[in-house]
C-alpha cells in the first residue's frame, strides 16, 4: 500500500505486483543480509538477475520516478525503471558513485 499526496489532498491506494505482470514474492527472496551481501545483491539486481529482489526494485523505482515526474502512470515509471536497469544505465551511475566516494 503506498499514500499518494498533492498540495490539497491524499489518497490510499493498494499496490498489487500482479497488476503490473510481477509474481508475488516469497518472504526469503526479498531477505538480504550485511552491507557485503547486500551490495552483492544490488549489483546483481542490477546487472539484470530477475526475481522477488528485482521485482521489490522495479516496484520502488517506479513509484519513485511516477511521483517525481509529472504526467506518467505508475506503469510508465516501472517501465523507465526497468529501461534504466536493462541498459545498464542504473548499474553504471552505482559504479560512478562507488568512484567518486573512493575518491574523498
């Protein structure tokens, strides 16, 4: 469930993944662990790997971008998120970060 709000009001809504073609996941699929397990994970989500943890991903990230930018639906956002991801596009800006925090 997420809370959508504008300047004059908010409204609930219920998220289910299979109204966007996801599965539901398993509780031991979403499951991470230390910051090294979980920057593994993020790289292989990123690197393409499908499952509950991309699914998790795209869902957030398209929530994300679907409130940030005016006019899209929330399927557009999931799906310029999966673009983002898919063309190594979010994978690239992590490794630019990982760069530039090495570099302080």
């Amino acid at each position: 469930m997420y809370v959508k709000l504008t300047m004059v009001n908010s409204s609930p809504y219920e998220l289910d993944p299979k109204d966007y073609g996801f599965d539901y996941a398993k509780k031991e699929e979403l499951e991470g662990g230390d910051a090294t397990v979980n920057a593994a994970i993020t790289r292989s989500i990123l690197g393409g790997q499908e499952g509950g943890k991309r699914t998790a991903v795209l869902l957030n990230a398209g929530m994300a971008i679907y409130l940030a930018k005016e006019g899209l639906t929330l399927a557009e956002g999931i799906e310029e998120a999966k673009a983002m991801i898919d063309s190594g596009k979010a994978l690239a800006k992590v490794d630019q970060f990982v760069k530039a925090t090495q570099e302080v």
